[in-house]
C-alpha cells in the first residue's frame, strides 16, 4: 500500500522517526517527508540516509500553515511529533500543551485540507487515566484525532491512534541513562521505587505497529499491541548486577504503574490476537463494524471491567530477556 506513495513524518528525526523512515523505504514509496525543527538533526539525518526519495521541511506541528504547505501530495501521515518528557511538562506545561494539543489539531486540519488519505497518530499509556499534564495533553490529542472522522466531509480520510508503552533506549528514557551512569562508575542507580512496573516495546516493533495498523485501519480506533511488563528494579539489576540500587522518590507527575486500556473503556475495548483496540466512543456519519478489521481479522468484546495494566500483566520479562532485548540496541 506505500509503493508509490508519499508518506510524511512529523517528528522524523527523532528514534521512532528514523526508524520508521529506514523501514518504509523498504516499501518503494515515491517519497518519505521528514517534518521537524531541528536543522542540525535534519543535517546529519539526510547525511545517513543519503537516499534521493527523502525529502525535510523544517517547521514546527505548532504552525499549521506550514503544515498544509508540507503536506501537498502526501498520501499517509504518522504524527510522532510530541513534547515527552513527563517532568517537563509538568514544569512547562503550556508548551506541552501548544505542541502536543493544538499541534494535534493542526495536523488534522492540514491533512484534511490536502485530502491525505491516512493519519495514525502515536499515544502513550500515559494517556490513559492520565495524571500527569503529558498524559493529559496525550490524551486530548487522542480525543482529536479519533473524533477529526467526523469533520471529513466528503473526503475519504482515516484517523487512528496507536497507544504503546516504553520503547527500548528511545532518547531520554530509562536505558541510555543507566547505561550512561554505569559507563561513568557510578556507585549506585537510582530507582524511583521498587514497585514500579512498564509495559515494554522495542523501536522496531514500535514500527512494525504503525505499519500493520495502516493495513488494519477503518478511522476511529486506537489500536493496543499485547506486551510485556518489566519491572525497573530488575532492569537495574540485568543492566549493573553488581551496583545497589538506591530509591530516590517517584518524579513529578509519574506513575507506580502504566495502563493502556482503562478498566472504565472495557465496554469499548475488543481483543484480537496480538492486540486490542478501543472502539470510539462517540458515532460517526458512517457505521464501522471494528470488530473486523480491513485485514479480515476478527475481534471479540473483553469482559466488562476489563483492563490492561503493567502490573497485572500475564507476561513478564526476566532479567535475562531484558538484557537480551538491549544488547540488540
């Protein structure tokens, strides 16, 4: 389905949109559409790549006139774009909430100008029962895409949400600063608290996601991946077996444990073989039956009061499958 098409990426220079870019390359599209703010980053990315078909706006999701000038002729958008940090935002949180909400928005309105014909925006499991202001923001923004079916018009366009949980040595996250400390000879890691417990996905599952969820897509879902839980105390211990941990306070806005499918969304949520989508909850102009989707795979409804959290999870990675998992880093 991207042969020949021309696939724009918010966001693109960051780890899940270079990746995905590596990937989709694969598929033979006519062009890949880096949009993001970082000219430097744009520099050594098209130095990397060094492939004809890429293409980089510099520009910001904040500015949707700029937006509507990249997307002319784009085919597929994945909107990557977002302030992440938890306790950033917190501190920030009208910038959290330009970038990740009315940047949302933005991206909605550009594409339906240009008549793209798919958007898949990235959530987080923060955005579920949220209580930091990311989670908040990230939660809006579902809202907008889900509901940005019912303001299409005529037009033949589909937004959808993939929700994932913490990606393997992403920027910023917890692997690259362990690692770091170790390599500094650090007498200790810090653990926020040993309870603590995430839903765990690599980059390059993270991109398979997004692909299959462009072959799945009807508009309106937000699409759920089965995942391990891991719990930070054993990640420390796989990464640095050898250095206590110290328990240093959970950070502004963060959560003991992550949920992708709100027990009070049981109603709405179906689970297929691999994954489990949330069903909108408002009605659109057209009826959807999501319990099959465009691949013919069919779901059935979880039990009402259903929900999926990483510390109730049914599959565990042990020590030794973690450190496998970023040893492939």
């Amino acid at each position: 389905m991207f042969e020949n098409r021309t696939i724009l990426i918010t966001g693109g220079t960051g780890s899940f949109g270079k990746r995905f870019a590596k990937e989709i390359l694969k598929y033979n599209p006519s062009k890949v559409i880096i949009y993001s703010r970082d000219e430097l980053k744009q520099f050594e990315m098209a130095q990397e790549f060094n492939d004809p078909r890429m293409r980089y706006f510099i520009g910001d999701v904040r500015d949707k006139e700029r937006l509507i000038r990249a997307m002319e002729g784009v085919d597929y958008v994945v909107h990557a774009a977002a302030l992440k940090q938890v306790p950033i935002a917190e501190y920030n949180p009208m910038e959290a909430i330009k970038t990740n909400v009315i940047g949302a928005q933005n991206i909605i309105d550009a594409s339906i100008e240009n008549g793209v014909k798919k958007v898949i925006a990235l959530s987080t499991d923060k955005a579920a029962n949220p209580i930091n202001l990311y989670g908040a923001t990230k939660l809006a923004s579902d809202k907008l895409f889900i509901a940005g079916n019912n303001i299409v018009g005529s037009k033949e366009i589909a937004f959808s949400v993939v929700r994932y949980g913490n990606v393997v040595g992403s920027r910023g996250s917890v692997v690259p600063y362990f690692k770091k400390l170790i390599q500094e000879g650090a007498k200790y890691l810090p653990i926020t608290d040993p309870r603590m417990t995430r839903f765990w996905i690599t980059l390059d599952e993270g991109v398979e996601l997004v692909l299959k969820s462009f072959k799945r897509m009807q508009g309106g879902e937000i699409f759920v991946p089965k995942l391990p839980s891991m719990k930070i105390v054993d990640l420390a211990q796989a990464l640095a077996p050898d250095l206590p941990i110290k328990v240093v306070g959970i950070r502004p806005g963060e959560k003991l444990h992550e949920v992708m499918c709100p027990k009070d969304d049981s109603h709405l949520t179906l689970e297929f073989k691999d994954h489990f989508v949330i069903k909108p909850t408002i009605k659109f102009n057209k009826e959807v039956d999501y319990k099959i989707n465009a691949l013919g795979e069919r779901g059935e409804e979880v039990e009402i009061g259903f929900e999926y959290s990483s510390d109730k999870n049914d599959w565990w990675l042990t020590k030794e499958e973690l450190l496998k998992m970023v040893e492939k880093i």
